[in-house]
C-alpha cells in the first residue's frame, strides 16, 4: 500500500519499496509510459525521488496532436512516443497520455484561436525533416513531395492546407514581401506554378528538392532560384 503524502501534483514521491510496476498498477499508468516521462528510473529507484505522472486528454472535435501539444507545454513528437503513435490521425473520443503541467502553472487551458504561429516553431517542425527523402505524391513521415511537405509541417502546427501546390497558390493570400512562415513558390518550366517551400529567416527557404531528392534548406537569392521565383503566399493562422 502506498504511504500518505506520496503523491504530489503531477507526480509521486518514491517510498521505500517501491517499484515501478508497483508504481504503475497503483496509478493506473502504462508502464512504458511512466519510463518514457522518467527515463532515470530505468537505473532503479531511490526512496525520495520524484517521478512525473501522466494526465489524460480526451480528444474532442477538431483538435490536432499540435493544438494539445501546446495546450499541454509539450511537442508532437512526445505525444506520439507517449501514445505508440505511427501518425497524425485522431478520432473523437480518443485517450491521449500527455505529460503533467510544470509544477506551479495553472492548468492547461484549451489554446485561443487567431495568433499566428511563432516564427521560432515553423522552423523547429520544419527542420524535423531535414534530409527526407523526395518521392512525387508522398505526404510523409518518410518521404515527401514538396506539396506534401509543406503540408506536413503546417499540419502539425495546426493549420490545414491545400494538398496540390497549384491549389496552395491559388487559394492562399499573395505577399509581396515574403516573411518567416509564408510559402514560396516557383515556375521551373515557364508554365504556371510547380514548386513551392516555406520561407525562413536570413533568406533562406527549406523543402523537398526533387533535384537533389531530400529535404533541404538553401538561400532564396540564389541565382537558380531568383530565375524561377514566382511569388509568396501567407498561411492563415490556426
């Protein structure tokens, strides 16, 4: 039986005896999920120490891995390593294990809508990618298209895009001046537009180069690409 006082907003405090399979048919808690939030437990554990519990989070309608990784101060990555996810689909009704609250927040309130997606975050999921390979018509996770990359990212962020990059030109709202985040799009052939990338600071672009067949980032003032540059489009915020 557990001792009084052990458990602790968010987490438990090891007592003597103690083990983690104890510790996870008492909590109700997968015990790979405990030994994903608390890898130095793997080592053993020692009486005193604090492990951090999962919560749960019951999916509603509409909601995406990235809007509760932010409602949860956490990424997309972890939820999907904490619920054995092999993609991004979701289904009403669903139980996601998330990670606890920092200790001394106020609990996690659901996300507003309408501020645009930080610059820093578009790069930190885009990168994710770096060095994918390029296959026409893939979405990933292990291979894109250029459409089907820009996608990707903007998925996890939130924000559903149109899948075609004729479509992503057409429907989005055209930039003069492209900023971190907006797309750029390209006319390798004279014919209309066929390629597209998302804009990063210090003129710098990252995509799925079919050239080059991976994903990469290269400078959008660059000779090649100043020739067949078309234009920019803004991607509305989640």
């Amino acid at each position: 039986m557990l001792c009084l006082g052990a458990a602790l907003a968010g987490g438990y405090r090891v007592q003597p005896g103690d083990t983690l399979w104890r510790i996870s048919v008492s909590h109700d808690v997968d015990l790979t999920v405990l030994l994903l939030l608390n890898p130095e437990a793997a080592d053993g554990l020692k009486a005193g120490t604090e492990l951090r519990l999962p919560e749960r989070h019951r999916v509603a309608k509409g909601e995406t891995l990235w809007r509760i990784a932010r409602r949860y101060g956490t990424d997309v990555n972890t939820l999907r390593r904490l619920n054995d996810l092999k993609g991004d689909a979701l289904a009403v009704g669903q139980v996601l294990w998330v990670p606890p609250a920092p200790p001394g927040s106020a609990a996690p309130q659901a996300p507003a809508s309408g501020p645009a997606v930080p610059v820093e975050r578009i790069e930190s999921v885009a990168k994710t990618y770096l060095g994918a390979p390029y296959r026409w018509g893939a979405t990933g996770p292990d291979a894109f298209d250029c459409s089907g990359y820009v996608g990707r990212v903007y998925a996890e962020l939130g924000v559903e895009l149109p899948r075609s990059t004729r479509d992503l030109w057409a429907k989005l709202a055209p930039v003069e001046h492209p900023k971190p985040g907006d797309l750029v799009f390209f006319s390798f052939g004279g014919r209309g537009v066929d390629h597209v990338g998302i804009y990063l600071a210090g003129g710098r672009f990252i995509h799925a180069n079919s050239l080059k067949n991976r994903v990469m980032i290269e400078p959008l003032n660059a000779p090649w690409y100043r020739k067949v540059f078309l234009g920019a489009r803004r991607v509305p915020s989640p």
